[in-house]
C-alpha cells in the first residue's frame, strides 16, 4: 500500500491539501470510532474477564473503556485531521 502511494504519487498530480483535508468527514470518523471501539472493547472485556474470573467485572471495564477511548480516538482522528505532514 505505501509503495503503490509511492509510485502512484510520482504519475499523478498529488491533491490540494484543501481537497484531502475534507475528504474524511466527521461522521465517518465517528461510524470508524464506533467500529473500532466494538472490537477493541470486546477484547477489553475477553482479558479482563480471564484476568478478573468475574465476568460482572469485566463488562464495568469495558464500558467505562468503551465511552473514553471512543472520544479519545475521534478527538484524535480529527487533530491528525488537520495536520499536513505526510499528506
């Protein structure tokens, strides 16, 4: 995937920072967060589980993880969203 960027770059016109600046919408970067969050906190709750052997425990950590790393990732989607470097 880099090395097609890589070589696809060297053929086309690359794109306005403008253009590729809005080409990730804050609802997609929510539906994406959402996705994310599903499977990184079923995995939360699988390893707290078998740490804990209390699987009442395990849900109260994923959800308390679910709702943070959510905000976190989408706060992070969009600050990486408005940085030029590598674009």
């Amino acid at each position: 995937m880099i090395a097609d960027q890589l070589i696809i770059s060297n053929k086309k016109e690359k794109a306005s920072f403008k253009k590729d600046k809005n080409s990730e919408s804050p609802k997609r970067s929510i539906v994406k967060s959402i996705s994310w969050r599903a499977i990184g906190t079923l995995d939360t709750i699988i390893i707290s589980w078998v740490i804990t052997g209390t699987l009442t425990l395990a849900f109260s950590i994923g959800v308390v993880e679910l709702v943070t790393k959510m905000v976190l990732y989408f706060f992070h989607e969009r600050i990486w969203n408005t940085i030029s470097w590598g674009k």
